[in-house]
C-alpha cells in the first residue's frame, strides 16, 4: 500500500496567488514526520519544511506552510504568493520510526508545479 | 558549509557495464542515504550507512549494487553489470546523528543503453 499519495501529477498557479500541493499518508505509529522537498529543474533536493506528528501547531517557514489534518492523515504544502522561480517537481515525504539511529524517508510520487506569468 | 556532492551529475553506459557513483556528505554527518528515482515513479529508499558500517540496506534491488562506505567518509555505490531498468536519478543524502535533518545532493542521472 502507498505510504505517501501526492494526487496531482501536474498543477498550475498564476504568479502570486496562493496554491495547495496534497499529500496524503498512511501510518499506524503515533511519531512520524513529515517534509517538504523542492526539485527544480536543476535537479538537487531541496528541504522546505518539516512537521511532526506532536507539533500543535501548522509549521510555517516564509511563504510554505503545512496544512497538518492529523486525523485525515493529511500534510498539505501551502505556497502562499506564488513566484516563477517556484515552479519545480514537490514531493511529501514521510519519515517513521525505527529502530537505531536517523531514519529512511518514504516518498510520494510528487506533483509537478508550473507557475504561469 | 559545503553541501552534499555528488559525481558524476550524469552517466551514460552501455548494458553490462559497469558504473561507479559517488557521494560527499556534509562533514560531520555519520548517516549517508542512496535512494534512487526509477522511471520518474516515487523516490525509493537503497540504503543507511552509519559511518562506515551499514545500517539498513533493505532497499538494494538485487546483488548487482554495492555500496560502500570506506572511513566513514565518502561513499560509492557501484552497479556491475548495469541493466537497463536501472536507469534513473541516484541521490544521496547526509544528516547529523543528533538531529533529523537530511541534505541532499544533486543527484547523478544513470542512463543505461
């Protein structure tokens, strides 16, 4: 069964507005996090965000943030004022835990983000 | 801080050869990840290392790929002989022991023909 689900394959936004990318996961642990990862078309990986599963609150860095519905199992990446320089492949990751030290991250199969002018 | 380097960026080989990857963490990070993207289908996790030794490699897809991890430092992953299903993005990634942060590397682009 998939771990993380992305549904959206492609997406578009007009510069500056606002766009949602959906993650959706699936675990039976109790401690989990869950991140964000930016892939332009350089290719590196590029870390936005971070959520853990007992954060009370959204976490939020700059213009991302994390739209966390923990009973829904979902970690929605909010793009707030979108820029060109946005437009790149997002892929939600999940990390859960295991025994020993930092853990494997699972990943969706990611959504790729035109921003248009 | 320097950031995770990964050589070569792309590879171009023929079927049954054989290619070598390799990864640079950031210094001073003992845990060392391969994953690999096949096919643009998800990012799929090969193997840990920490430091030297290797944690969890119940990812490798078969015993055509070796990695290892000399000194704990850099890291190889070698693939002997390549297939053609083994064409896609290899991406390594470094954290801290002490804290959950991973940095990834560019990635280097296998194609096998």
């Amino acid at each position: 069964a998939q771990k993380i689900t992305q549904t959206q394959p492609g997406m578009f936004v007009q510069e500056k507005e606002a766009v949602t990318l959906d993650c959706t996961y699936d675990t039976s642990d109790p401690s989990y996090g869950l991140f964000w990862y930016k892939q332009p078309s350089s290719g590196e990986m590029i870390f936005l965000i971070y959520q853990g599963s007992y954060d009370q609150q959204n976490a939020t860095e700059g213009r991302y943030s994390l739209n966390f519905q923990k009973a829904r199992k979902s970690a929605n990446l909010v793009i707030s004022a979108s820029q060109l320089g946005d437009s790149a492949m997002y892929f939600c990751a999940m990390r859960e835990p295991a025994p020993g030290t930092a853990r494997q991250l699972t990943f969706g199969s990611g959504t790729q983000l035109t921003v248009l002018p | 801080e320097a950031g995770v380097t990964q050589f070569p960026s792309h590879s171009v080989i023929e079927k049954g050869q054989t290619v070598t990857l390799r990864c640079d963490p950031i210094s001073g990070h003992d845990n060392l990840y391969w994953y690999r993207r096949v096919m643009g289908k998800e990012i799929k996790f090969l193997l840990h290392f920490v430091k030297e030794s290797k944690q969890d490699e119940s990812g490798m897809p078969n015993n055509r790929f070796l990695a290892e991890r000399t000194g704990g430092t850099y890291s190889t992953l070698k693939v002997q002989p390549a297939e053609l299903e083994d064409s896609g993005v290899y991406f390594c990634a470094s954290s801290h022991l002490a804290n959950y942060g991973y940095t990834f590397g560019s990635g280097t682009r296998l194609t096998v023909v």
